[in-house]
C-alpha cells in the first residue's frame, strides 16, 4: 500500500493525470515501453482517466510488465529538464526501486 501511494505521488496520480501526458501520448508512451493498448477495454472497467487505466494495468499484468513500465514511467519523469528537490529524488528513487523489484519478479 505504501508503495503504491509512493507510485501514485511520483506519477502525480490525484487527479485521474499520468505525468504530463495527454491521452494520446499516454497510449503511445505504454505501446512503445511494453506493447499493449492501455485504452483497451479491460483497463477501463473502472474508468477512463489515465491514473484510473494505470492502476487496472498494475491489478490486471505480471509484474515483470508492470515493473518495465514503471520503470520506463519513472526515467520520463525524472527527465533532465525537470527541476527537483532532495524529496521529489528521493521519492524518485524509491519509485525505481519498487520497479526493479517488479522486474525482478
């Protein structure tokens, strides 16, 4: 549970947004990291939003997947051109961990 409030914070999950992207970006952005269609049915069960896909991603796919996509959440948003603070690093940091764990398996 923890983790996933840590997950949620980093990708700035509260008001149904992923990051900075659009829709469209979105999709393109989890095609790209892991091959699959989040605006496919199954990922919308609970609702449209992009945090509300994201979170039926995490309940629905192995974790290996998952963590490939956290992962590659986590590098975006931790891009060079972003300004950050010692907590947004940390925070950062733990969010890379809990995707390194998923990988692991």
């Amino acid at each position: 549970m923890a983790d996933r409030r840590s997950l949620e914070q980093f990708l700035g999950m509260g008001g149904g947004y992923v990051l900075d992207l659009s829709d469209r970006a979105f999709g393109e952005f989890v095609l790209d990291a892991v091959g699959l269609d989040i605006h496919a049915a199954k990922y919308s069960s609970e609702g449209t939003s992009k945090a509300r896909k994201l979170r039926a991603f995490w309940r629905l796919e192995p974790d290996y997947v998952v963590g490939k996509l956290l992962f590659a959440l986590v590098e975006y948003g931790i891009s060079p051109n972003t300004e950050s603070d010692a907590e947004a690093s940390a925070l950062a940091e733990k969010c890379r961990q809990i995707a390194m764990r998923l990988l692991a398996g």
